[in-house]
C-alpha cells in the first residue's frame, strides 16, 4: 500500500503585520530584517482567533482539495506550540467542528518540525490497522501570542497560520505516488537553545513568570543558525540516498521557513537551483509547524507541483526536532 497527498489546504489570517510597522515597536530596520532574514512581512491572527481556528481553515481547505468529509477521517493529528489549551487538544477541538466522529485524535509537538513528524506519525497510523484509510495532519500556529513584542532578537522572526494535509491509504498506484521516505531525529541535549521557559510543570504561571517575560520564545540564534542548516542538509540527504533519488529528480525543495539565509545554505549544499527552491517566508516569517504544510499548499495549488512530481521537505525545530521526506504528489 502507498500513503499518498489527497490534498492540501492551507490559512493565514488576514491581518499584515509589516517590517515598517515593527520599525515602530522595537530598534529594528526593514533593511536588517530584509537582509538578515528574508522577511518582509508577516500575518498575525486576531485577538478572538486561536490556532485551532486557524487549523479549521486549513483542514476545511485540505478536505474540500481530497473530496472527502470529515466523517471520513480515521485521525486528526495537529502539531503545534501554540494550541487553544494544554488539554483539551486542538486534534479533539477539530474533531467537534469537523464532524469527525470515527477520527482519533491527538496533538504533537515538535515545534518548527512538527509537520513532518505529524506526516511519519499519520503515516505509521495508516498503515497500523487495514480498514484506516484518511488522516488528516495539520500544522498550525498562532506564535503572536509567545512572542515578545519587546525583543527584537525575536520579535522580527515569527508569524501565524496553519498548513494541512489529508494522507490517503491507497493500493500502489503505476506512477509510484505517495511518500517515498522520510527521516526523523531529535536531540533534547540542545534543548535550551529554543525554548518557552514557563507555563508548564517545572515553571509554572505565577505573576513573576509574567512579569520576566517567560512565556515567551528565547532562542539562541546563531547557535540555531548553524544546527539548522546542518541538520536540514543531513536529513535530505539521507532520504535521498535511502530512496535512490538524486537532486535533479527533485521537482521542488520545500525547507521549513526559517531564514532565508539557512534556506539558500541548504539549497547550496544539496545543489539545488534557485528555481526549484520554494520560498514564501518574505510574505508569512518563520510560522513554525505551519511553515512547510503552508508551502506545499501554495506550491500545489500554484501548479509549481504537479501529479508525478517529487518533493523534498526538509525541516528544523526546538527540541531539537528535524526532519526530511521525499513525497511523490
Ligand atoms: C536570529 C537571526 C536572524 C540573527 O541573525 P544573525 O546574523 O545571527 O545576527 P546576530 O545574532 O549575530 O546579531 C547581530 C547583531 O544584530 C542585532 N540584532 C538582532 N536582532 C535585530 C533586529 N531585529 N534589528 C536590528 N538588529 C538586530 C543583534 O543585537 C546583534 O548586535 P550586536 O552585534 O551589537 O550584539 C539568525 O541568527 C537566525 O535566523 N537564527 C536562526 C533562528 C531560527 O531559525 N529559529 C527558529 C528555528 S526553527
């Protein structure tokens, strides 16, 4: 059997937070962000819209692109930092709104990563039982609200959305469809190089917590800079080299939607040309587990992937968290 892409959807609220609006909240320019980062601009969810909102848009999207209901969903697996509650998930949240009364569901997080791991997650649950046929996997993310607003370190890099995929069990189809093969790795050794400190069980909320801003994201940049570019390379070339796939049989490279400095280094190192590089982090910033399933929506729907073509995602996060997959749409 193949695990195959039935659809795609993707959403990012409408709200456009710009680098010359951040030019007036902290010590920043458009020129540095420009050149250091490759954001231009970013969306920011309204106050009364919570990630799993924004995973609704996307996973209505994903559905209605697979012609299928929710009442068809055997699971709904949503990865995200940033979900309405620690408990409930946003996946059970979604099960209500979709209607998705058979679904099991549940969320993830690996941070920027979380995508991928929701695909190998959804994957594995598929092929688990034979009567499972559709998963719905999104990644979605409303990072506004753990952002510090009064650090720039920070503040210039993230935006909201959300990226959908629904898996669909299939028999083997002629053109070899569906996800060739992944590779998926942590390290919790780097755990403190990207963080939200507080909120959870070893920092509870107290008034201190809110008043040292530490629910917020503290990241220590360079030294992710550099982890990120090697890990992202390392694990695309694994699938690669696993699938017997070479560069110039890869139709678009879809990189989480970090830097766009780390996203020209990898494309560099894995040899691959500007114009097989999809990029959309100047319009969205740095959307977390959003990024790459927001990515593969645009570059699907756009037509820069079509049937037959073979995409690498490759992708980096807290945790450490990354990942790569090579998925014939
Ligand atoms: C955060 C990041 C953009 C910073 O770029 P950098 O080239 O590494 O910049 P540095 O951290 O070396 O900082 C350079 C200077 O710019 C300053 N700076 C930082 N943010 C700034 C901003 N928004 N505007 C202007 N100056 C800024 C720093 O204070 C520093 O000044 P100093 O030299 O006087 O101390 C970059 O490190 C990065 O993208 N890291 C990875 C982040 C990431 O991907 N995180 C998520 C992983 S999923």
């Amino acid at each position: 059997m193949s695990i195959v892409i039935a659809g795609t959807g993707s959403y990012v609220p409408e709200k456009i937070l710009t680098n010359a609006d951040l030019e007036k909240m902290v010590e920043t320019s458009d020129e540095w962000i420009r050149t250091r980062t490759g954001i231009e601009e970013r969306r920011i969810a309204e106050p009364g819209q919570a990630s799993a909102d924004l995973a609704y848009e996307a996973g209505c999207r994903a559905l209605e692109a697979a012609g299928i209901t929710g009442a068809d969903l055997d699971t709904i697996i949503v990865a995200t930092v940033t979900p309405n509650h620690v408990f409930p998930s946003n996946g059970c949240i979604l099960q209500a709104k979709l209607g998705a009364t058979k679904a099991f569901c549940f969320d993830v997080e690996a941070a920027c990563s979380g995508l991928l791991y929701t695909l190998e997650i959804g994957r594995a649950l598929l092929n688990m039982i034979p009567s499972r046929r559709y998963a719905l996997v999104i990644g979605a993310e409303k990072l506004s609200c753990i952002t510090d607003w009064s650090d720039r370190n920070t503040c210039v890099l993230f935006g909201d959305g959300a990226g959908a995929v629904v898996l669909e069990k299939t028999a083997e189809t002629e053109d070899g469809r569906g996800i060739i093969a992944t590779d998926i790795h942590s390290d919790g050794n780097y755990a403190e190089i990207l963080k939200m400190p507080a909120g959870g069980s070893r920092i509870p909320a107290t008034e201190q917590t809110v008043r040292d801003h530490l629910h917020f994201i503290k990241m220590e940049g360079r030294e992710t800079f550099k982890l990120a570019v090697n890990a992202m390379v390392s694990a695309a070339k694994t699938v690669m080299v696993s699938a017997g796939v070479a560069s110039s049989e890869i139709g678009v490279v879809i990189p989480h939607q970090a830097n766009l400095r780390i996203i020209n280094a990898v494309a560099q190192r894995l040899d691959v040309p500007e114009d097989r590089l999809f990029v959309n982090i100047n319009k969205y910033g740095n959307t977390s587990a959003a990024s790459i399933g927001i990515c593969m929506d645009e570059a699907i729907r756009s037509g820069r992937v079509k049937r037959g073509d073979v995409m690498l995602l490759t992708t980096f996060g807290g945790g450490l968290t990354w990942g790569a997959a090579l998925i014939r749409y």
